[in-house]
C-alpha cells in the first residue's frame, strides 16, 4: 500500500508542470490584443509599450514562462489587465465559492446516486429498477443550463419558495470569513440563521450541477452491484442462510462502491469546469463567472490561473481517489 501510495504521489509533479506549461502557452498564443484592450482604443505606441513591459509581454516566452512558473511558487499569478488587481487576491475570493458549490453538487450526488444504483442493482429488472432507469436516462439527457432556467421559473419565480440567484443577500450581514465558505464560516461564527439562508441559495444551483452526477454515479453503481452480486463469495453467502440485507450492505455494497468512487473524483473536475454555465444562470459569484468576464474582456492572467486551478485541483483529486481506492482495494498492486 505505501509502495502504491508513493507512486501515486510521484506521478502529480510532472503532471503539474505539464499542465502549466501547456496553459501558458495556450494563453500566450490565442489571438487578440488584450495589450490594446487594457490600453484602450486611444492609447499611443508608448502607452502600449509601457503596458507591455509593465506585464512582461515583451520579453520571449521562455522568459515569460519561466516568470510565470516562479511566481507561482510565490503564489504569484500576475495581475489582471483589467483591474490590474491581483489575480492571486480574486481566485481567493471566487474560488471558495465554487468549491462550496461543487462538492455540496457531488455530496448530493452521492448520497442520493449511490444508494439508488444499489437499490437498482439490487432489484434488478423490477419495478424499481425500471424507475430509476427512466430517470437516470432521463436526467443525463438534460442539459444543466435549462434545467438551472426551468427550477428558476418554477421555484423561484411561480413558487417563491427559493432565490433566484445570488450566494448570500446583500441585506443581510455575512459570518465573517475564516474559510470562505459561507456553510462553514457560519457554523465557526454560531450563525444558524446565516447557515440557513446560505443553504438556501445553495440548494438551486446545487441540484442544477448534481442532476447529471446523480444519472452516473446511480447507473455505476447498479453495474458494480450487479456484477458483485454473482461472485462466489456472495453466493456462498446466500447458501449459508445470511439475511439479503446483510449480505447487501457487508460484502456487496463496499466492493461495488470502489469502482463508483473512481467516478465521484472524476466528477470534481467535471463540475469545475461545469460550474461556468451554471455560475453564469444563477448569478453565483465564483471562477466560473469571474472565467467568463475574463475571457470576454482577453485578459488572459485570470483565465490561465482559473484553468491551471481547476487542473491542480482534478489532479489532486484524483489521487485521493487512487489512496481511497486502494484502502477499499487492498489488492490494488503496481503493475
């Protein structure tokens, strides 16, 4: 298991220089003039020179690049050429939003896909293996930016029941922020009522981002419950006159949930990058917006970070899903 675990972590270095050398130079190459855009339509040759020099775009790319990696090591990840803020300071701000969305999006997913594909696989070809069929299918086949749309128009505009957009009400006073995520900042502060509202605004874009996830993770499940559920070992079981619940839930359901626990870490980054389309719809305030606002306007600092963040945090992902898979799996070995 060390030696596996080893590996597994050797591997996410050269990952993540791959990554940011193919995100630089992806930015760097795109066309446009984000120079003349932050400059403006009247700027002089000077001007633009000044701003050039002022962001290092006028030295080669190797020099740039080998800037950009340095900083980084910083927590350095330039300034915009928009609002010449930061880019470190806004990811600080947007990212924790987002992460709060996703994982709040694959929680749901979870606790409700799994133990539907289990049932599923379970009752294999009844009644309820047929319901949840119909409406795994049905929810892979709907794209998230109209159901977001259509739980607006009918939960919050028909019904009033919940918000149509936004993280937290500009009326109300915030918990102040420890981990930037509203959940857990308000249970730090003893805020309940501040957790509620936060839960609330949560609850729309959650389940617009978790439909899809939910489809998956259920028809996963169900195929991995499925094919445990003819080995010899719960066969054995069976002839032995164990209950069906336990033999459900002790030997069937820890064994089909390692290969769906491969598909919960790829659907963080999925829902990364998902997230901007659905940030877009309910106004939400993370890097998926402030992604949007930056690829519209050519300022390629934020788009770069955004991207190489989203990367980082797959990557990162998904080693901790090859660590869980192979505490599941002890016979996971190096091949």
């Amino acid at each position: 298991m060390l030696r596996y675990a080893l590996f597994r972590i050797a591997l996410v270095f050269p990952l993540l220089i791959g990554l940011s050398g193919l995100v630089f130079l992806i930015g760097r190459v795109l066309p446009g003039d984000p120079v003349g855009l932050a400059a403006g339509p009247f700027a002089s040759e000077e001007q633009r020179a000044a701003i050039a020099a002022e962001y290092g775009l006028d030295q080669s790319l190797p020099s740039q690049y080998w800037t950009y990696v340095t900083g980084l090591f910083e927590g350095d990840f330039g300034r915009s050429l928009m609002t010449r803020r930061p880019v470190a300071g806004d990811l600080a701000v947007y990212l924790p939003a987002t992460l709060e969305l996703v994982f709040f999006s694959l929680f749901l997913a979870a606790l409700i896909g799994i133990p539907a594909g289990l049932i599923a696989g379970a009752r294999r070809n009844q009644a309820p293996d047929m319901v949840i069929g119909v409406s795994t299918l049905t929810a892979m086949s709907m794209p998230p930016f109209f159901l977001g749309l259509m739980l607006q128009l009918a939960f919050a505009m028909a019904l009033s029941w919940l918000p149509l957009s936004g993280r937290f009400p500009f009326i109300l006073t915030p918990p102040p922020s420890v981990t930037g995520f509203l959940t857990i900042d308000s249970i730090l502060a003893g805020r309940f009522d501040a957790l509620r509202v936060a839960l609330i605004h949560l609850t729309l874009p959650a389940i617009t981002m978790a439909l899809a996830p939910i489809a998956t993770i259920a028809r996963t499940m169900r195929a991995s419950t499925i094919e445990v559920m003819q080995q010899d070992y719960v066969l054995n079981a069976r002839a032995a006159g164990l209950s069906p619940r336990l033999i459900l839930f002790k030997y069937v359901f820890r064994n089909a949930a390692s290969a769906t626990l491969t598909t919960i870490g790829l659907y963080v980054g999925w829902l990364l990058g998902s997230t901007v389309l659905v940030e877009k719809v309910f106004d939400w305030p993370g890097i998926g917006l402030y992604a949007t606002n930056a690829i519209l306007s050519q300022d390629f600092n934020p788009v770069i970070a955004v991207t190489l963040v989203i990367g980082v945090v797959f990557i990162i992902s998904s080693l901790i899903v090859d660590l869980l898979y192979g505490v599941l799996n002890p016979k996971v070995t190096l091949k």
